[in-house]
C-alpha cells in the first residue's frame, strides 16, 4: 500500500490532537468527561484487535475528568486541563501495581512517579497504562504476561517496543498522546514504526524518579504524538527534575521551539551504524525514505551531506549498563522463574558486570562525549554539523512472532540487524527525535532520527517542525484494521 492510499484508508474517526484538545477543552467547546469517555470507549473498541492497554483506570479517569470540568468552568486554566493521556507500563502510578511487561502479582504503587505527578499537576486525565515488552529490554512489544500487541497500521507487524503499546494508542487515535521510556530506542523505534513523533530528551530532562539514574543512566522518558507540537506540549508538561535527581539539565521551552524556524544547519547523513557484530544495514525501502526526507531538508534550505562519526566502541559502553540495569529490576521480582528465559540470562550476565565493570563503562561517557562532540559544531565554529541524520531502524516493522523462541543471544542479534541506530545516544544521553519518513512498498511506517549534541533539544524540535510543515505527515493515518495473520502471532 502507498502512502497515498493510506490516507484514503483511514480507520474510526480519530480524537482531536493534544493541543487542540487542550484549546477546544479551555474555550469550552467540549467536555473532560466527553474526551475521556471517547477514549475509554475506543480502546475498549480496540483492545482486543491492538492490545495496547496492561490496565485501565475508567472509574478513576472519569472521576477526574468531571473534577476537571469543575476547575475549567471555574475559571481554572492550566495546560492539560482535562485532556486524557496515556502512560507505559514502567510508570508508577499510585494505587496500579507496575507491572512492567512481567507475570505474577506485584504491590500496587504508593505514589506516583515524578513524572505522572507532574503530568496531573498539568490537568492531564491519565485513561492507563500501556503495554511494555518485560523490562523493557526489546524493539517489540509480545509476552506471555498479556500477549502481543500489535501495529495499527497493519496488526500483523510490531508496532516496536519497548514502549510499544503507548505508540499503537496514539498511532490508532486511542489517546491523543502518550508518555514513554526510551533506554536504546524505545521511544524513538517504535515512533518510527508506528508513524508518530517520538522524542527521547536530555537525560534528566523528565525525571524518571523513583528510579532516578535508570538503568545505570541509558533510560529517560519521553513523548510520543502525532504532531510536534503535541509532543512538545507534553514534553513541556512532564520536564523538570524530582529533588532526588542526580541529572539537571537547564530548563528548555520545547513548545516554543516548535513555532520557530530553526535556520540554516549543517546537516549530516550517517547510514553506517556503530559497530554491532552484524551486518546491519538500512532495507532498501528505509534507505529510500530516509534520502527523500534528506531531500526535503536541502530543499527548505539546509547543507546536507554524507559523513560518518567515529562512534568507536561506544558498545562496551552500553551492554555492561544495559543488562545491569536489568538485573537490578530483575532481582526485584517476587517470583523471578516467571520472567522470560531471555530475561533470566540478562540477569546473570548483568550481575557478572555490575559493581567495577559498569563503574568503568560509566566512566568512558567522558571520552565518548569528547570524541563523538567533536562532530558537531561549537558555537560560533564554521565547523562541524548542527544535527545528524540517520535511519530510526534499519528494518521496517518485523512480523509479530518474529522473536518468538530465540534464545537471548539470537533474538540480541535479531535486534541488533533491525535497530542498530539508536541506543548509541542513550550512552551518551543526548537528545533525538524520531520523524515520520514515509511508507514501504507494503505500507509499513519507517522513520528517521534527527541526532543532537547535548541538550539540543530546541534545536531539534524547530527541525522537526519545520520538516512536518512541508510533509504533513500527521494527515496519514492507519488504515481501518486488517486481520493477524493465521500463524506465527499469539
């Protein structure tokens, strides 16, 4: 299918975007209780086709939207005033265990995480918490704990992970945006599979308190929506640090950024991937998106040429962090024999790297953020680049059950030949965005990264914007349901 023919394709009738929403809700030409009951109505719709959602929360959700209808008709204004987002499974919420993509029974959260906190402090009406592959350790979002969730572009397909089911709600108009985690992707991969703006931020620039320093520093939070200005809205509602945060960047006005254009950039295309053991590279239909998107760029105005950075082993900075990481949460199960095989190998091999091996991995950001800076322009200097430009993925979507029964060193591999672009930046902990490219031959979402240096995320974003006025990619929307495929899905 063409992108032509997805816009003719469209499913049920969409919500109206987080900022409209936000605006329509404070001009009172609509109700909190109405969007909440919509959505409410629309994933339950859908749930069994997507399986987006681990766990409502509709008695309570509709409880606040009528308390917020209260508060606006007072006069209350505030930027998410009775708009219902959505949060990924890794999110504490007070009263909902979290789960995180595991089995077995867990306590129900004592508070909310920072960044839920701020989201409420914001009005928003959270509906639920979306589905994560378990600890967030894969670009696809399947497990025994609740299934498979599944693309709505084409529910054969991943919609990506970890945070995969947040980007299938918004990406089939559930919510009108959703909040993510992104430890080596997750944001941005399934983002780009799904057909949404996905930002992973400056780490630290939303607070992922409780578990501050997550995942030995690789992992943040961030949005994904279908247009930058709503992720950039809601970028701007969940940013700012929890006291206990060892990481605090300056604060940045990301809505701002979106309204601006961003100027005359140096901009490179980078196809080779960091150095993954594998033969990596972009499928045909990912290369030919990706270079029509650097076309576009040089067309508004922008010197895009081909470069390489110097990535170096940027790897031996990322496993030992990664799988301790999950060791960490791992050990925390109360019943560790129901977490996947793969799991239980990470673990082992995350406790063998903890303690002095990720010490030193940790310590080598110093020299990687040196040499990999390098690249980019200082300001004032007439050299370097402003942004880098790669693939999101190097594969599109894979098929659901493409990762069933490998075992972990195969399905490490699988992952590595599909998505071996992003994680390099959670080493770093630099921000990214992921924008819509464009459509395979069959129809699948593909995307491409826009890379910055250290708490560049305006910079980015006014990219982004400008990138989206001319390609309109919020007007493609994801054809009305087809069926799983008989084999292969759960």
């Amino acid at each position: 299918m063409s992108s032509t023919e997805a816009v003719a394709a469209t499913g049920p009738a969409h919500p109206t975007g987080l900022a409209d929403s936000a605006r329509e809700l404070a001009e009172g030409r609509t109700t909190s209780e109405r969007l909440v009951s919509e959505a409410l109505a629309r994933i339950e719709a859908c749930q069994d086709t997507l399986n987006a959602f681990r766990h409502l929360r509709a008695d309570a959700a509709l409880a606040e939207a009528a308390e917020a209808d209260r508060r606006l008709a007072a006069g209350e204004r505030l930027p998410l005033l009775g708009v219902p987002v959505a949060v990924k499974d890794d999110t504490d919420v007070t009263g909902m265990p979290t789960y995180f993509g595991c089995g077995g029974d867990l306590p129900s959260a004592a508070a909310d995480s920072e960044a839920v906190r701020r989201l409420r402090a914001a009005g928003a009406v959270i509906v639920g918490k979306t589905n994560s592959c378990e600890l967030g350790q894969w670009p696809f979002t399947e497990g025994p704990a609740f299934g498979a969730t599944r693309n709505p572009w084409h529910t054969g397909h991943t919609p990506g992970g970890s945070s995969g089911g947040s980007a299938a709600a918004v990406a089939a108009g559930l919510v009108p945006a959703a909040l993510g985690s992104d430890g080596a992707g997750s944001v941005r991969i399934p983002a780009a599979w799904t057909h949404l703006v996905g930002i992973k931020p400056q780490r630290g620039r939303i607070s992922v308190h409780p578990h501050s320093d997550a995942f030995q520093g690789l992992t943040v939070n961030g949005p994904l929506a279908r247009t930058v200005a709503d992720a950039a809205l809601l970028l701007d509602a969940v940013a700012g640090p929890h006291p206990d945060d060892p990481h605090r960047p300056p604060a940045v006005e990301a809505s701002a950024a979106a309204r601006r254009e961003p100027g005359r950039l140096r901009i490179a295309l980078a196809w080779r991937p960091p150095l993954t053991l594998t033969r990596a590279e972009p499928h045909p239909d990912v290369r030919r998106a990706v270079t029509a998107l650097a076309e576009t760029l040089a067309l508004l105005g922008h010197d895009v040429e081909e470069a390489r950075p110097r990535y170096g082993l940027i790897g031996l900075g990322f496993v030992p962090r990664a799988t301790a990481g999950i060791a960490e949460l791992a050990a925390r199960h109360p019943d560790p024999a129901l977490l996947d095989p793969r799991t239980r190998s990470a673990l082992r091999t995350g406790t063998r790297l903890g303690g002095r091996v990720v010490r030193a991995a940790r310590a080598r950001e110093v020299s990687q953020h040196r040499r990999i800076g390098a690249f980019f322009r200082a300001p004032g200097a007439a050299t370097g680049y402003d942004v880098l430009l790669t693939p999101t993925t190097a594969l599109p979507p894979p098929p659901i059950g493409r990762f069933d029964g490998l075992s972990a060193w195969r399905t490490d591999v699988a992952m590595a030949e599909a998505c071996p672009y992003a994680w390099p930046w959670n080493v770093l902990g630099w921000p990214g965005v992921n924008v819509p490219a464009g459509f395979t031959s069959e129809g699948l979402p593909v995307g491409a990264q826009l890379l910055g240096p250290s708490r560049s995320e305006e910079r980015l974003i006014s990219l982004a914007a400008q990138l989206e006025a001319g390609r309109r990619w919020y007007e493609f929307r994801p054809p009305a349901a087809r069926p799983a495929p008989a084999t292969g899905g759960r």
